[in-house]
C-alpha cells in the first residue's frame, strides 16, 4: 500500500479562521490609503519627469 503524503497546504487550509468585522475594515481602509497614496506619489513622480520632456521637446520645435 502506498504511504500517505502530508500536505502542509491542507493544513494551512484547516487552519483559516474568520476575521472581525471591525478589524477587516480597518484592514482594508489602510489598504486603500496606502493605495491612494502611491497613486499620489505615482503622479507627481513619475509623469513630471514625462511631462517636462514633451514641453521641452515641443519648445524645441517652435
């Protein structure tokens, strides 16, 4: 007979429990903050930088 393999996932599984309402919604307002504030920093980073070169490249032409 072929002997029985352990898998540590079903574990993992067996052991899920339910979160409190309150701190699942504390959890996920932070995410959506944090969310908020690299959208933010993705802006004013990220797409300056892109901008400022079309606005030169543009000047550049005239």
């Amino acid at each position: 007979m072929a002997k029985k393999i352990r898998n540590p996932f079903r574990e993992l599984e067996a052991s899920l429990r339910e979160v409190p309402p309150g701190m699942k919604k504390k959890v996920m307002n932070d995410i959506a903050a944090a969310k908020l504030i690299m959208d933010m920093a993705s802006l004013f980073s990220f797409n300056v930088g892109s901008a400022l070169r079309k606005l030169f490249k543009t000047l550049g032409n005239n």
